[in-house]
C-alpha cells in the first residue's frame, strides 16, 4: 500500500502534493497498519512531552588507540558510501562535483558526527535514500533544508514527536525505502551510462565491480573467519564494489596524464 501511494501521487500528484509524495505514502501506510492492529502507540504514551537534550549523558569521551583506530575505519567506510552520494546528488542537479566540495561534505559529516557523539545520538552521514527522496521530490534547492533543520531541531525538544516516528511499522518504512534505493539504483544507471562501453577494459570494471558488491552482500558469511576489523571492508558490498572499481580502473587505465587533467579543468571552468 506504502508503494501504491507513492507511485499513485507521483502519477496523478501535481506541485506540492507530489513533491511529498514519500511522506504521504509512509502517512498512508501507518494508518493501513493501525487499521489492522500493527501499530504499538506505546512509545508515545512513555515519551515525555518536553525535554532538553543533556551533553554526555552516557559518560565523557574516553580515548583508547584501538577505538580510534576502529572509529578511523569506519569512517573510512562511511567516506566511500558518503562520495557515492555526493557524485549521485550532483549528477541529479546538474552541478559537476569537485574536489573542494567533496572536502567541504566530509567536514560537514566529520561535524555532525562531533556534534552527535556530544548530544548521545547516532553518527550521521550521507544516507543513499536521500538520494533517491531528492529525485522523486523534485527539490534541488538547498533553502528546503535550512528550514528543515531548524524546524526538526524544535521538534528534537518534544519527545512525544520523536515517539510518533517509532510507530510506523517495519512493513511501512520497508515501502518506503524500496522505492527510494531503487531510485538511487536507477541514479547510478544514469551515470554509467556516461561511461564509453565500447571499452572492453570499462565493461571489465563494471562488471567485477558490481559483482563484487552483490556477491558480499549475498555471502555475508564469505569471510566469517577473518578478524574483524577485515569484515567491516568486506561486509559492506558499496565500498568492496568501490575500491574494486578504484583498483581495476588504476590496472587498466593508470593515473590520469596531466593533459588531462588540465583539459577537464578548463571545461569545468
């Protein structure tokens, strides 16, 4: 029903109804489920009505070298996923993605996972479903988000309204969020359709790579046995298809000539 919704308001939606179309489909399918008796409305029962976040409610911030090395690794993990993003967002705008704002992006991740850590809430990063939630709202603007911020930073303050997006069943969100990550799917097919295929060596690189990433993610157990700081890389089919696609394009294609760079430079110019 969630889906139904979704592909409903986007079909037959106009203006403002259809750049929401996500939220009235996750609207839509709550209220199915309550329907049918699967929504819990504990959680805002037990919620207080107001409450001012408290810094370091779980403790101050202890330094131990083997954390830091794991948190480093993890965020190395993060940054692969996060550049993903950044290039999918900038091809849906239309704006080219340079070096300077891939750094400005990971200081900004770098900053909200500081000020998360601070506030005892979960790192934060670049989620892919934005992605595909951009593509289907139509919104290109960054101006939406400056008020949404600010709008969710005054609701973080009533807990009751935090409660009422725990309440949304597995089923409903699970609707929703097919229907995003096949957007960011079919965003990554438009990329690759820039890439020259007559290339046999690129169609090598793809075609490892994507193979890579499906097949991690359907073998989990691939690498059971090795330590764990390895599975993280390897569990994680988006930075195996990454560094896979990095490697071959190196092997194949080595590091660009500096004509080259010079030439991309001044048509991005």
């Amino acid at each position: 029903m969630t889906i139904a919704l979704i592909i409903g308001v986007q079909v037959f939606g106009k203006g403002f109804i259809r750049s929401i179309a996500v939220l009235i489909g996750l609207i839509g399918g709550t209220i199915l489920a309550a329907l049918l008796g699967l929504v819990d409305l504990s959680a805002i029962a037990h919620a207080p009505v107001f409450h001012l976040p408290q810094p370091f409610y779980f403790g101050l911030p202890t330094f131990d070298l083997w954390s830091i090395v794991l948190m480093i690794i993890i965020s190395i993990v993060s940054l692969v996923e996060s550049t993903g993003v950044y290039f999918a967002l900038g091809d849906i705008t239309e704006r080219p993605i340079t070096g300077n704002d891939l750094k400005r992006g990971y200081r900004a991740e770098g900053l909200a996972v500081i000020l998360g850590g601070i506030f005892n809430t979960f790192p934060y990063t670049g989620f892919s479903q934005n992605v595909g939630l951009v593509q289907l709202s139509g919104i290109k603007t960054r101006r939406p988000i400056f008020f949404s911020a600010i709008f969710l930073i005054v609701l973080g303050l009533f807990p009751k309204v935090g409660a009422i997006a725990q309440i949304i069943p597995e089923a409903v969100l699970g609707g929703g969020m097919l229907v995003m990550f096949g957007m960011v799917a079919v965003q990554g097919m438009r990329m690759l359709s820039k890439v020259d295929f007559m290339n046999d060596k690129n169609l090598l690189v793809i075609a490892v790579s994507i193979g890579f990433g499906l097949g991690f993610n359907m073998m989990p157990t691939l690498f059971s046995q090795m330590p764990e700081t390895v599975q993280m890389f390897t569990g994680n089919g988006i930075v195996m298809s990454s560094l896979t696609a990095i490697v071959l394009n190196l092997f194949f294609n080595g590091l660009p000539k500096e004509t080259d760079e010079v030439t991309e430079l001044s048509l991005q110019q």
